[in-house]
C-alpha cells in the first residue's frame, strides 16, 4: 500500500474524527461560565478521564520489555507511577485531551437537568 493511497478518514488525527463525529459537541460548550454544580461536576469528570488515561499508560507500561542496562528498583517504579500519574493529570486538562470528560459531562448534565 502506498502512502499516497490513504484517504481523507485515515490521514485526520482521531481526534478530530471524534470531535468532527460528535454532533453539537465541542470542548468550549463544555468549558464556558459553568455554574458551582457544574464545576463541580466538570471536575469529577476531568477526574474521571485522568484515572482512565493513567489506567491506560499503566497496561501500555506493562507490554514494554524492561531493559537490564538501569536498575529496577521499587524507587523507579514509585517515581515511574507517580509520573505517570502526573502525565495523566495533564492529558485530562489539556486542550488535546481525549474528550472523555467533556462527553461524560454533557451526558451526566442533561440526564440531571431531565430526570
């Protein structure tokens, strides 16, 4: 296959598939004026999508073969964790974030306004 045969869906980022399939739904919607509640509720989703990437890095972590060239001790693999950790704090709040917590959100919020 050459590179010059991929369409249009697979050269976008997935990303912007995702934002672009998601109708009406967009970071901004989700991070205008939000009241207390809301931003209570937005942070618990943000919280949310940080527990889920740092799930994420830690099986990606798990199918990377440990080199013997550096030590392996428990405190490279506290500070590796708590990177980790850290990194995925990052990721939930950037503006490239997966937009888990933005759609949570907006579900969460309107299945609360309409009980």
């Amino acid at each position: 296959m050459k590179i010059t045969d991929l369409n249009y869906l697979q050269m976008q980022p997935v990303s912007s598939r995702l934002q672009e399939s998601q109708a009406g739904l967009s970071a901004g919607k989700a991070k205008k004026a939000l009241s207390g509640d809301d931003k209570k509720l937005m942070d618990a989703c943000r919280d949310f999508e940080a527990i889920f990437v740092n799930e994420l890095l830690k099986s990606m972590r798990k199918t990377v073969t440990k080199s013997d060239l550096l030590d392996n001790s428990f405190g490279q693999d506290v500070f590796q964790s708590m990177l980790d950790e850290e990194y995925s704090k990052l990721m939930a709040t950037s503006h490239n974030s997966t937009g888990l917590a933005e759609m949570i959100f907006l579900q969460l919020q309107r299945d609360i306004n309409n009980p």
